[in-house]
C-alpha cells in the first residue's frame, strides 16, 4: 500500500539526509499513526546504505541488548570489535558511559560511506541502549552518520527528547479516504471509506483494520454498515484501560451513550437520578461531547467497543428501557430503540422519514445512522426505495455526494418504477455535473425521451440544468439543444425551472460574445434566486463585467441557505475564475488557498480545481509543483474527456513557458490550444492566440505570426472586449518595423480603462522595442511603470521577470566588440565593461541599471578576473574598439 498523506513529513526526512546540519531526527508517533510505516520508507529515499532495527520487546530486560544487535547489524570492522568487547563483558563491568564513549571513538574512527541507521519503537529498547544511543545522537557531527529513532511519546526524561523531533500528526479526512481506496481489494465502497475515515479521526492502523472488516461483512452479503461501527482488537487494550478506570454509574452511563449517535440528557436521567455526577466524569475524561441537552461519545471506535462489550441480552434491556423512559422527551430516540426491541413493518420508513429530518436541520452523520439501520432492517422493499430517493435528493443538495450516490444506487437496485428510475438516473447525473465529470448529452436526451413523461417537472428541471452544465464546458451545442428539448416541459416546469433555463439561455450568449441582454431585469422566486445570482454572475464574468460578477459571488457566499450548499460551493469556484480574467492574480491566489484549505477533498468542479492548482504554482514560480499539478490535471481532463480544460492548461503552461522564455515549450502548448480553441468559437474564453502570435514573433516565425493574428483578428469580429482590443493591439504592434511599431504601440497603450495585466504586458513588449531603438531612458521608463501595474495585480511572477530584466543590464545595448577578448563575457558582462569604457562610475552606472554600487562592484571583479586586468584603465583600453554601426533588421528580443 502506497504511503499516503506524508509528503511533507519525507520531505523533513529527506532535509536530514541531505541536509550539512542535522544528524539525527525523532519521529514521534502514538500507535497506528504510521510511524514505521514512515521509517520503513527512508531506505528507498537516497542511495545510502541503510541499517534498519526495529525493537523487541521481548529483549527490553536484557543489558544492552538493543545496542550489540544495532552494531551486527552495521557489520562495520571497527564496530564488530566493539561488539565483541561487550559480548565478553559478562559482568557488567562496562558502564553505560564507557560504552557510550568507545562507540563515539569508534564511529569516528570508521571509514565506512555514509550511513542511515533507522530505529523504530527506539523508548522499547532495553534502558542502557536506549541511553546509549541517546548519548550518541547528540554528537554525530562528523562521523557521516546519520540516526532516525522512532517514539511513541516525547517524555522530558527520555534519553531521546530534545534531539530535533518530528512529530507525526492525524492523516487528513482526504488523505484517509485515499489510502483506504488504494487498499487492494475484490470490491470497494466509496461510502465505506468516507464512513471509516469520518470515525477513525485520521489513525491509519484503525481506519485499516476497520475497513478490512466492513469489506469481510460486504463480500458475505451484509451491505449496511453496521451501527455503530465495530472496534477492532488492536486498540481494545487502551480502551479496556480507559473504561476500566471508570466509576461504575459512568460505566452505565456510557453503555447507554454507546447505543446511539447521541442521548437526550433528561431521558437518561429519568433512568439514573445521578446522572450528572456521572457525566461530569465522563466529560472529564474526554469520552463524550455535549452539545445543548445531548451526550455523544466522541470517539466512534470507543463507542464499538463499549458497545461490542455488552452482552446482547444487556443491550436489548437496555435498548427496551431507553424506548420506554424517551417516549415523551425524544421521539427520534425513541422509534430508534424500538427498531432493536419491538420490529413492525413501518418501523424502517419510519427511520427513514427520521433521517430526512435530520437532514434537514444539518445532522448528516446522525441521519446515515438512521438510515443504515433501516436498510438492515429491510433493504429491498419498493417503498424503501421511494424514500430513499429523497433521502438522495435532500443528501444531494446539502453537498453530501458520497452518500447521495450510495442511496440513490440502493434504490436503483430495487425499483422498477419509471418515474423513480428517471429521477435517480437523473440525479445520478447531477452529481457528475457538480464534479465536474463527462456525461454526454445524448445520455441525458435518451433519459428523457424514454422516461420523461413520468415526471415531466422533474425533466425539465434536469434539462436546464444540463444546459448550465454543457454552457460551463463551453459546448454550446449540447447546451442549446437542452434547451430546446426542454420547451416541451415548459408547462409543468416550476418557476425555479424556469428561471434557471432562461438564465442558462444568457449564459450561452454571454459565451458566444452577445451580450446584448445582460442588464435585462429577470423575476425570480425565492428558490431560484441563489442560482439566478449563479448564473448571471457568471455571465457577467464572460463579458468583462469583473467588479458585478465578484459582487454577485461575494453576496452568494455569504448566504446561509443550507438547501443551496451546491450553488454556494460553485460560486467560489467561479470567484476565482473571475478574478484570474480580470487579472487580480493576488486576489486569486488568495481564494484558491482559501478553497484549498475548506474544501481539500476535490468533491467540486474537480478538472477546474486542478487546472487552478496549476495556475497558482505557475504563478508563484513554483514549476516542480507545477509540473506535478500538470500530470494531475492531464490525466483528469483524458480520463473525463474534458477538451475545455485540456485546453485551458495548455493555454495556462504555454502563457507560463513564454514568460520563462521556453519558446520551444510555449509554441507546442499554445498551438495545440488554439487549435482545440477553434471550436468554441470566441476567442476570449481561452485567450491563447495572443500569446502565441507573440512566442512566434520571438522565434522569428513572423509570417505564421501575421496568419495567427489574422485568425483572431476574423474571430473577433462584433465582440466588444476589452481584453481583446489590447491583446491585438499588442499584437499588431509588435509585428510591425520601425516607426509605425511605435506608433502602434502608443495607440495601445492610450486607453485607461484596459486590462490592467494586459497592459502591463504591453508596456513591457513597448520597453523592448525602444530599447532595440536605442531610446534606453524611455524603456527604463516603460519597464518599471509595467513593474507597478504588475505589482498592483500581485502578478509576482511577471514582477520578477522584470526585475530581471533590470538586474541583467538588457536595458543597456550590448554591441559586438572589436576586441576578441570581449567574447569572454555574458552579454551584461560587455553591456558593463561598455559603461565603464565610457568613463561611468560606479555610482551611475549602479543608478543607470536600478541595483546597488555593491553590486556592480561584485560584478566588475568577476569581469576583472575574466579578462585577466587590475585596474579600470586597463579594462577601458581591452573594451575599445570599433563597433559595427550598419542597421540590423529588428528581432524582438526573448523575454
């Protein structure tokens, strides 16, 4: 099994072995949170011999035991002998100090490569190893060892604590959820693996071994997942521990808690007048919550055990007296206590009909509860699978799509009712939708071909918001005929039906450039208000309309509908998109963490989040991560033949690849995007073929670069964009010679009310076109007023390339030399060795390139060194020489 969830934990590891300051390293961890699974990972981690011991509790009374077993293992010649010596210490008579300094003298004294010794469980081994080794982690340096040693617990008085530690935290719900799907095994449940990771509270030990049990029960027919979850042996000793300390009235207290999610306060005290006293203790110990006037046991997998301790007859007792005394004060807790006791037929829907109330008021956890015991109950049932349906549907819409699809598939498997069918299948749809998966458009016009007639409400509601769907991917087509098919259930649409197709209709225009019906007033109904606010924002977007569509998201993420979770969640992806097509790259950086940080499972938009990943390490200048992200979004959008995000990343690593100055790379992303862009038809949507008329330019390609603009400038007809009148203002500019590329340019650049990135893009292809005139002042100018607007936009990585730009001297012309010797230099190296032949100081020319004097000292004693001169004298007389003053044709420079 894959090692999941410990990226940043092997690359602590990794610093250690790599690193010149650290020599030893403590990897602290209780039982099960993967320690030595962590440890055991080191020896593939570099090409260093490594020593892996791994202690034995059955040695743990043997005098240094640990210690002549760490030295067989090292089999080093100096060391054996040392071993030896302590093999014939019979008596004793080597104290733990001696022997702590005859191994520092003999690690020293090895001439052995450099090797990693690897502990785990370091606190079992026998006292004097463990003092020993201590002893010696602390004076590795230069012995070209390096020690990591595994504990459970950093405890002030062990041998190992204060040695550099690190300490092994829970694997995230996400991270958990992962491993146990990448757990080998004949069937997998998705449901199964978020209920483990849910209880488990991300310990790897416990969430296998339960999981390994809920697949045993699955592949012998038991499908439901039992309640509560049943704890597995391997912590049964600590929680038999916990329980055992207990009084007995708690230990009462907490079998009553554990047959249920949760007990009503007052219920329990009609049974133990001294509940409180009991409580009090329980809460003390850290083993229940309390919210308002419930008990809960925190820890699901104390909860099994406790549960699994008590005896079937005492549970039923139990279950029977909890019935009786909750009539009046808790009717859920009552009708649940019953399913064990008294079974009727409505018991099951009764549950379920509980369960969608809990739903509602926001208790999911308790709800699935509710709902899994009614399917152990009677799973198979047709009027199970009716309410099931709207157990999915409730589920769905609070964002909870794991579970929604685990019941909805249920269901499918019992009914044969067509309007169910169309319901569930459609549902199943709309849970794809929101994940950003591939469903064709023909499977849902098949859907409602065959079964709309059964619930022509429900079909017109799944048309329109396919179309929203298909309108996202940029398939107009797919989107449009929706539509149409969705006029022939206009009459028993609802008004929210409505609202939403007639928005989805603007969506489209807004897609194909007409914006014509933008500010066109819409009468909504309170339930299709929140994706009214959706979809109109993110039309505004299409159209430029920046500051509208970040009001319309900000005013829908600060809703608190809970039934709107979907729409919610989808504005905060449109947010960003928002942000990086106004070129607010600060603004967007910052709503993709907080994205990251709220929503880490990629439950929503998946191929969106992806390619936002990319985009954010890119635009940090973090290309490793960004390369890896890349691999990532590839196979997402090939799996899910996604062609707008496959070409929106090729479109975002060409745009970064132009600005490294990998023209060969950027060349090959953009043109493969723009030729999937032909097929949306508008041009501003990818906003690729801007750029790759400039990368041509910079290749030298100019009549390729003419046809490009051509193109875009054919597809642009009628579209009114701000962003693309600088983008092939830009362009023209740069294709033309001479005085008229000036002209162009400063026709360009003569709005104010551009996008701002593009305009700073623009000012910095302008620098460069002034300096190949050799108005140098004027490019400088250009340069650091593109620096500012770079910066306004928090555009860190354009902002860098631009520093550069100014550090490497570009500004200055670096022109052949006469002098042969010159050609030993960097072209900034000539471009100072120029400055200083003209008689410059060091003070001006340092004002001259916007750097320090300290730097073109630093500088200058390399170009000195090189050219093997003492003196300013002697470097302006190699300097001179007659330089060449024939025009040369213009060739954009490469950024």
């Amino acid at each position: 099994m894959p090692l999941i969830g410990r990226s940043k934990e092997l690359d602590r590891i990794l610093s250690v072995i790599h690193g010149p300051k650290e020599s030893a390293l403590a990897v602290i961890g209780r039982r099960g949170t993967g320690k030595s699974a962590l440890l055991s990972e080191i020896p593939t981690l570099s090409g260093y011999r490594t020593v892996f011991l791994a202690a034995s509790a059955a040695e743990a009374d043997w005098p240094l035991s640990g210690l002549t077993a760490l030295l067989n293992d090292m089999d080093d010649p100096v060391l054996n002998r040392i071993s030896d010596e302590l093999l014939r210490d019979t008596t004793g008579a080597m104290g733990v100090r001696a022997v702590s300094s005859l191994l520092l003298d003999g690690l020293h004294q090895r001439s052995s490569a450099r090797t990693i010794i690897v502990i785990d469980d370091a606190d079992q081994l026998d006292p004097g190893s463990q003092a020993a080794i201590g002893f010696l982690a602390r004076r590795l340096t230069g012995t070209d060892v390096i020690l990591f040693v595994g504990v459970r617990e950093d405890v002030p008085e062990s041998p190992f604590s204060g040695l550099h530690a690190l300490q092994l935290s829970a694997l995230s719900y996400s991270d958990t959820v992962r491993m146990l799907e990448s757990v080998p095994a004949k069937r997998t449940t998705t449901a199964a693996a978020h209920a483990v990771a849910a209880a488990t509270r991300g310990n790897p030990l416990a969430a296998v071994e339960l999981y390994d049990l809920l697949m045993e029960r699955h592949a012998e027919g038991k499908y439901a997942l039992p309640v509560p979850l049943p704890s597995k042996g391997s912590f049964d000793a600590e929680y038999a521990s916990t329980v055992g300390a207990l009084t007995q009235g708690a230990r009462a207290v907490l079998d009553l808690l554990a047959l249920s999610f949760r007990g009503d306060i007052s219920t329990i005290e009609k049974i133990d007048r001294d509940v409180w006293t009991s409580v009090d203790e329980l809460l003390a110990a850290g083993l229940v919550k309390r919210s308002g006037p419930h008990l809960g046991i925190g820890d699901q997998l104390l909860r099994g055990y406790v549960f699994a301790a008590m005896t079937p007859a005492v549970r039923t007792a139990n279950h029977r007296t909890l019935a009786e005394v909750a009539c009046n004060t808790d009717p859920y807790a009552r009708r649940w206590h019953l399913s064990f006791t008294a079974l009727e037929r409505q018991t099951p829907f009764q549950l379920l009909r509980h369960a969608m109330d809990l739903i509602r008021g926001g208790e999911v956890s308790f709800a699935v509860e509710y709902i899994e015991r009614a399917l152990t109950i009677n799973p198979w049932e047709a009027e199970t699978a009716v309410r099931l349906t709207s157990v999915a549907e409730l589920l769905f819409n609070r964002g909870e799509f794991v579970y929604a699809r685990r019941y909805l598939e249920w269901a499918q498997r019992v009914t044969r009712n067509p309007a169910l069918i169309l319901r569930l299948t459609g549902l199943s749809f709309e849970i794809q939708f929101a994940q950003g998966a591939a469903v064709r458009a023909s499977m849902v016009l098949r859907l409602v071909k065959e079964f709309g007639q059964h619930d022509p409400a429900y079909s017109a509601s799944l048309l329109a918001i396919g179309a929203l769907y298909y309108a996202e991917r940029w398939e107009l087509q797919e989107a449009s005929e929706l539509l149409r098919h969705g006029s022939a259930f206009r009459g028993s649409a609802s008004a929210q039906c409505l609202g939403i197709a007639d928005r989805a209709k603007l969506l489209i225009e807004s897609l194909s450039g007409d914006t014509a019906n933008l500010d066109r007033k819409h009468e909504q109904t309170d339930t299709a208000r929140i994706a009214g606010i959706l979809i109109h924002g993110r039309a505004l977007t299409y159209a430029e309309h920046y500051e509208s569509a970040h009001e319309a998201f900000a005013l829908l993420q600060s809703s608190a509908e809970p039934g709107q979770v979907n729409w919610q969640e989808t504005a905060a992806f449109m947010a960003v998109d928002n942000e990086i097509r106004a070129g607010n790259v600060r603004a967007a950086i910052r709503l993709i963490d907080e994205l990251e940080h709220l929503e880490p499972e990629l439950k929503y938009h998946r191929g969106t989040r992806h390619l936002f990943r990319v985009w954010r390490a890119h635009s940090l200048g973090d290309y490793v991560q960004a390369r890896v992200y890349a691999t990532e979004a590839l196979r997402y959008a090939g799996a899910e033949s996604h062609p707008a995000i496959t070409a929106q990343l090729s479109a975002c690593q060409g745009h970064f690849a132009l600005l490294r100055g990998d023209l060969a790379e950027a060349v090959a992303q953009l043109s493969r995007a723009a030729e999937i862009g032909m097929r949306f038809g508008n041009p501003t949507l990818l906003r690729c073929e801007a750029d790759l008329v400039e990368v041509l330019i910079r290749l030298g390609r100019h009549h390729e670069a003419t046809q490009a603009l051509l193109r875009l400038e054919s597809r642009s007809v009628g579209l009114r964009s701000l962003w693309l009148m600088t983008a092939v203002a830009r362009s023209r500019a740069m294709l033309a010679d001479g005085e008229q590329s000036l002209q162009l340019f400063s026709q360009a650049l003569e709005g104010r009310n551009g996008h701002t990135l593009e305009r700073a893009r623009t000012l910095m292809c302008y620098a460069e076109r002034l300096h190949a005139f050799g108005r140098l002042r004027d490019a400088r100018d250009a340069l650091l007023r593109s620096k500012v607007m770079f910066d306004e936009a928090g555009a860190d990585a354009w902002t860098q390339h631009v520093d550069a730009l100014l550090l490497d001297e570009r500004m200055e012309p670096a022109r052949p030399q006469g002098n042969p010797a010159m050609l030993l230099l960097a072209d900034h190296e000539r471009s100072l060795a120029t400055m200083v032949a003209r008689g410059m100081r060091n003070k001006e020319i340092a004002a001259t390139l916007y750097v320090s004097v300290r730097t073109v000292e630093v500088r200058l004693t390399a170009i000195y060194r090189k050219l093997g001169v003492e003196s300013r004298a002697q470097l302006t007389a190699l300097a001179a020489g007659k330089g060449t003053t024939a025009a040369e044709p213009y060739v954009l420079p490469v950024m």
